[in-house]
C-alpha cells in the first residue's frame, strides 16, 4: 500500500482445550520448541521474498498472536518500501512456504511428485487489486487455507499441517482436524461445541482482554526475540557506505532464496550485487566477478546426474583454478569442501532450523544451520594441505573454511537465526577478498 510492503507470517498452532484457552495452557504451547522453531523458519522463507522486493530487505515485529475460535497462531510482521509493480511483488510472494515447504522450487516439485490430486484453490491466492489516484494499484493477497469444496453434492475441505524436525505425527493429525472444525463447525457440518449461558441482566459487564495482553504472555512472545538476529530485528533503511564499497559480487543461485537476503547483507557491506540463477551465471559473468558467491541449494553435493550439481562444482572449480575471490555457501561449501579432498556424508538427522554457537576460526558465532549433508573430517583435525578447517572437535563436521582466495560456511549467515551472521561474514568475505601471496 502506497509503496509499503507488509507481510504476515504465521506459523505455529495452538488448538483451544475443552472450554477455551486460558493463559496457562497458552504458556505450555508457547515454551515448545517445536513451535516456536516452526515460525522461525516461515520467518525465513517469507524473508527470502521480502529482500527480493524491498530495497531494505524488510525488518521484523513482534510476535503477536492471532486469536481465533478454535485455534491460536503465533505471528510476526515484516515491512519494507518498494518501488516494484504490484504484479510483479505478487509473483514474487504469491506461493507461502507453511503450504509448499522449502527450498521452495524443490518443495514444489516433491509436492507433484507425491501429491496424487491438484490442490485447486487451496493454498492459492485470493489477490484484490485497488486502483490508486496516481494511476497504479494498492494490492491485498491473503493465501487461501481455509476452503471448501462442494462438487456433485460432496463437501471436501482440505487442510495441512507445517513438518518440522520437532513434529509429531498424531500432534500434526490433530492439529488438522482443529484447522477443518471452524469450517466445517461454521457450515453445520459438525457442532460448534459452544455453550451459551443464560444473561444475568443485572450483572455488570466484564470486558474480556486477549491473552495476548496478559503480561506473561506478552513477555513470553517477546522473549523469542533474543534469539534472533539483530539486523533483521532493526531498522535498516538504504545500505549506507560499507568497507567493500565500489567492490563487484556476483551471487549464484543454487534454487534457494536464502541468496536474496545474502545479497541484501552483502549490500549493506558495500557490494555491487547481481543476482545469478545457476543456469543463466555464464563463465564470462563468473570470471568478471570480484567476488563470486556460489549459493546454498537443495540436494545431494554427490549427486553425479544432477545438472544444477555439476554447475556449481564449474563455478567453484574456475575460481579455485583461477586464484579469483570465492565464498561458498551451505551446498557449495559441501561442493567446495569435496574439491579440496574432504569426505562429504549425510548427517544422521537433517539440521532444519537448527541455531548453533560454533567457534569460526577463534571466534564463536551464533549461526543458524539448515543442512542434510555435511563435510566431515577427523575430530581434532583443523587443516587438510593449506586449508584451515573449523570443524566440530567431537564429530569433524566441518563448519568453515579458508584458504588463499576463498572461504565458506555451512550456516546461513543471512538467516534470522545467526545472530553473529553479519559480522561473520564480513569476516570471511574480507578473508577471500584478501590479496594472495605469491
């Protein structure tokens, strides 16, 4: 609206007990990791859209909740300025990740893969465009996820339910049957289970107050924030100059749009940033580059049949080959470690959201981790040639590393997650930015 860009993420569900929530058990449901993890990363996601429309990548309030019959969510806002048409910010956000997954691309395709029937309007968009004075159009464009469909006298309503690592099977049933119950309660369907009491005429009004303005509650909500990254969390405003100002880097696209907020971190570092899906970043735009950073991806980093793979190992392989400044990401960290000789295994339980202090070279830093496959060395060990590894001492998965001319990290430093994000990755941009010796 008028240039401003909002947008809700809402994730984690509390299904009302028998005679409605009361603050108490409000509380149990608001101190489960497992809920408060699964609205982190909507966060994530529905930031990864943010920076791709707004010009300050969108800055973060709350949590709140949103009160309903049946349920209770837990919600932030993010906003941003923009100067984008509204069509084009609509087919930027138009897919949420609670109703895809993510890598979105990647979730996308494993839902055609496995989903046996088209979802229709369900989890679509339902967009209201309005005409302004000045002749463009304000937009409103809520995602549709509470629907029914009537076809041939059968009523179908169909419903969902986020997995994260935390979930539990019969917890995610139940809480679709809680989500298809206002529906259906609203259409007869099933009963409302509400009780109405009989009206004291005489008695004195009580106004009832949202739980969340209970001061428990509302300290609860906010104490989430501690976790998070403060340059997410603060104003922002145009990227003012930074150390690596008039500094080119080109970001390459590995089909996760973490790289949107990466190159809006790395703006506010100074950079030049042109984005780069894997498919169109050509061999002239990667050795014009005076920083190439190879992004994080979905998928296997030993997958021989993948094309969008064995792109990414090229990027890496022309800038190690020709001595050029390179920092790999998540993916391409595991694609560059390979490279460099590490052995590469998939972790025993995937890192989904997953925040982690590590020690980065000397440093510890607060990093969020969202990662399937992991470069492995001996524990103990902390170079391999004239490679320095930051590794974890008791398991050897490797966090970072830094030779001449480049550098990686598995975490993503962009995420809302990494509290030490931006300053870490000043640190490893300045490391492979460095002049080589000899």
């Amino acid at each position: 609206q008028d240039g401003i860009v909002t947008m809700n993420p809402i994730s984690g569900t509390f299904r009302h007990p028998a005679g409605g929530a009361t603050a108490e058990t409000l509380t149990e449901f608001l101190s489960s990791t497992k809920e408060t993890e699964e609205l982190f990363m909507v966060v994530d996601e529905e930031l990864k859209m943010m920076s791709a429309v707004c010009s300050d990548g969108g800055r973060i309030t709350g949590p709140h909740l949103k009160e309903m019959s049946r349920l209770t969510h837990t919600e932030y806002m993010l906003r941003g300025t923009s100067t984008m048409d509204p069509r084009d910010i609509l087919r930027e956000t138009m897919f949420a990740p609670t109703v895809t997954g993510s890598p979105m691309q990647n979730a996308c395709t494993v839902i055609a893969r496995h989903e046996q029937s088209p979802r229709g309007y369900y989890s679509g968009v339902a967009a209201l465009f309005t005409p302004r004075p000045d002749g463009g159009h304000d937009l409103d464009a809520p995602i549709l996820i509470r629907t029914a469909y009537v076809v041939d006298g059968r009523l179908r309503v169909p419903v969902g339910a986020t997995l994260v690592r935390h979930s539990d099977p019969y917890g995610e049933v139940g809480e679709t049957h809680g989500k298809a119950a206002g529906v259906l309660g609203a259409i007869g369907a099933i009963p409302r289970d509400i009780v109405v009491a009989p009206v004291d005429e005489d008695a004195p009004a009580v106004a009832t107050r949202p739980l969340g303005e209970d001061p428990a509650i509302a300290e609860l909500l906010s104490s989430r924030n501690a976790r998070l990254a403060a340059f997410w969390l603060n104003p922002q405003g145009e990227p003012e100059r930074g150390p690596f100002a008039g500094t080119r880097a080109l970001v390459v696209d590995a089909e996760d749009r973490f790289t949107t907020m990466l190159a809006h971190q790395l703006r506010h570092l100074g950079f030049d940033v042109t984005i780069s899906h894997w498919s169109e970043a050509s061999r002239d735009a990667v050795a014009a580059a005076d920083l190439v950073v190879s992004g994080p991806g979905p998928g296997d980093p030993r997958d021989e049949d993948s094309e969008r793979i064995a792109r990414i190992r090229e990027v890496v392989a022309a800038r190690l080959d020709a001595g050029a400044p390179l920092l790999a990401v998540c993916l391409s960290h595991q694609v560059l470690a390979n490279r460099l000789g590490l052995d590469l295994a998939p972790l025993a339980s995937p890192h989904q959201g997953l925040q982690k202090t590590v020690d980065v070279f000397g440093t510890p830093a607060s990093i969020g981790f969202y990662n399937t496959f992991t470069a492995r060395v001996a524990p103990g060990v902390d170079c391999v040639g004239a490679t320095e590894i930051a590794a974890d001492p008791d398991t050897g998965d490797v966090y970072a590393l830094r030779g001449a001319g480049y550098a990686s990290v598995q975490g993503h430093l962009e995420s809302i997650l990494s509290r030490d994000g931006l300053t870490t990755l000043e640190r490893l941009v300045a490391h492979a930015l460095s002049p080589v010796e000899g």
